[in-house]
C-alpha cells in the first residue's frame, strides 16, 4: 500500500513535475524511509498517520540518527510534498505536516574569557613602550565596557570622561549610551593619554583616542590583528575576538549580581532577550564551579 503510494507520488514528480531521476528517487528514499518509521508504530497507510507522527519522525531524524539540520529538513520537505500530492489527488481530507516546522537551532553560547584568563590577557602587552601601553588601553577599555569593536576604535576625545569614569558611544541604530569605565582601564587609558598617545599624533585635529603608528585611528581589522598577538602570547583560544572581550564583560557583571537590564542598557541591545543569552552562560559557569567544589556533585 505505502509503495504503490510512493510510486504514484514518484510518476506525478517525473511527468507532471518533471523533476530530475535523482531527485525523485531521493524523494522516495525518504519517503521509504516514513513509511518503515510509521510501520513501526503500527500505521499502515500515510493516510492514517497523524501529525504526531510526522513530529516523532523529525525528532526520530534528529535524536536516535543524529542527521544534520539540513538533512532533515529536505526530508520534511519530501513528507509534505507526498501529503499535498494525495490532497490534490483527493485521497485524504487533512495534511498532518502542514504545521510541522523543524525544531529552532539550539541557541549557541558565546564564548567567554574567565576571570583569571581576562587578567593575563590584560598583562600582555609591554606598558614601558607606548604601543604596549595603547594596546593595553584599548584591551582594557573594552573588557571593561563592553563596547563593540567599531565603538572602540570610533571613539573620539570627548566621548570619555575620565574625570566621572563615564564613556559616551554611538551604537547600532545611532543610539547613543552611556557606559561606566572601571578603574583599572581608567588608569591605562589616562596613562596611554599623558604618555604615549604624543608618539602617534601625526595629523593636527585628529581626536580619535587611539591612534597608528602612521598617526590615524584604528580599523576594526588593524585592531583585530593587535588583538590576535596579545591573544597568542597569553596562550589564549585562537578564536578569541574583541567580541569575546564584550562578552566576557556581560557575563563576569552578570555572575557579580549585576541586573540584567542594567546590562542591557551597557550592550546596546534593543531586546533584552538579546541579553538574556548571558544568563545560561553564567548558570553553566555556576554549575561547572558546583560541580568541581561540592562534595556530593
């Protein structure tokens, strides 16, 4: 019965449809495939399988055969187009996969620096030469404030009061926010302004904070690639990115107890379940230290 269905649904995708051999018999691979999954549950025609079926099957795909996303959805795609081929031949009433969507991609968590890893990073770079003691700077300034590297390095004078620990940044949007600086990258910062910013200055006006050594400020590639040098040095994950820096910044204020819209607000992010991503990063962080130090974990 479920062959004679998937040889008529295979004729109708060679004649009317004129798709491709190859096409059609990896259509009835699939559906060959439905029909052993729905024997097995003891339905014997793809009339009578019900939209839980066709749900159980998708999660059958991904759990018990871990196929990859897309393989799974081009066999979906194949159970619906046999369920509106026997629609349109007015063989069944209903479709039980016209709802059925691939499960949403588990959501990736960013990657983080620890505590400990953030600090040798900050160490890195040689404060008794002024390109050191830039790099330095800028590290910690992002580290500390959660800008975006574009923010970064679009910074200009007047965007940072030293005096009140406050940063003022254009975001995404043209949204304007205000950031507190700690104190730490404060003292770089007002360090690398009084003794080594003189070095780079090559254009008169120019009032970007963080300058080239041919006096321009940075790109986010030319910063990237300093990044990447300190990284290497402090024996960090090659992948680490001034992104990684911002979100470590979210993530080490969110395990200090900050409030999650307050961090929101420090981000730049519209949603706040943008931000809410860091709250799984900070409960495994949280698991992973109950698991290394409870006795009975």
């Amino acid at each position: 019965m479920m062959r004679e269905t998937v040889g008529d649904f295979a004729d109708f995708l060679r004649i009317d449809r004129g798709l491709a051999d190859n096409t059609v018999q990896a259509y009835s691979r699939d559906l060959d495939q439905f029909g052993d999954f729905l024997r097995g549950r003891g339905v014997q025609a793809y009339t009578d399988a019900s939209r839980h079926d066709v749900i159980d099957f998708v999660g059958f795909l991904q759990r018990d055969r871990a196929l990859a996303r897309s393989t799974v959805a081009r066999k979906l795609s194949s159970v619906r187009g046999l369920y509106r081929f026997l629609l349109i031949d007015g063989r069944t009433q209903t479709d039980p996969a016209a709802d059925v969507d691939l499960p949403k991609p588990a959501r990736r968590l960013p990657k983080v620096l620890s505590v400990e890893e953030c600090r040798r990073l900050l160490e890195m770079p040689d404060r008794s030469k002024p390109e050191g003691l830039r790099d330095a700077a800028m590290i910690a300034l992002l580290y500390a404030s959660g800008l975006r590297v574009s923010e970064l390095v679009a910074l200009r004078m007047h965007e940072l009061s030293l005096t009140e620990g406050l940063v003022r940044t254009i975001g995404k949007g043209s949204k304007e926010r205000i950031v507190p600086v700690a104190p730490l990258a404060l003292h770089l910062v007002r360090r690398y302004l009084n003794e080594a910013r003189a070095e780079f200055e090559r254009h008169v006006g120019e009032d970007a904070i963080f300058l080239t050594r041919l006096g321009r400020p940075f790109s986010r590639g030319g910063f990237w690639a300093t990044l990447k040098q300190h990284v290497r040095l402090a024996g960090l994950p090659e992948d680490t990115s001034p992104h990684t820096l911002r979100h470590s910044f979210a993530t080490h204020l969110l395990s200090g107890g900050a409030d999650l819209r307050a961090i929101q607000e420090m981000l730049g992010h519209a949603n706040l379940q943008t931000t809410e991503i860091y709250t799984h990063v900070s409960t495994e962080d949280l698991r992973r230290i109950y698991d290394d130090a409870h006795p009975r974990a």
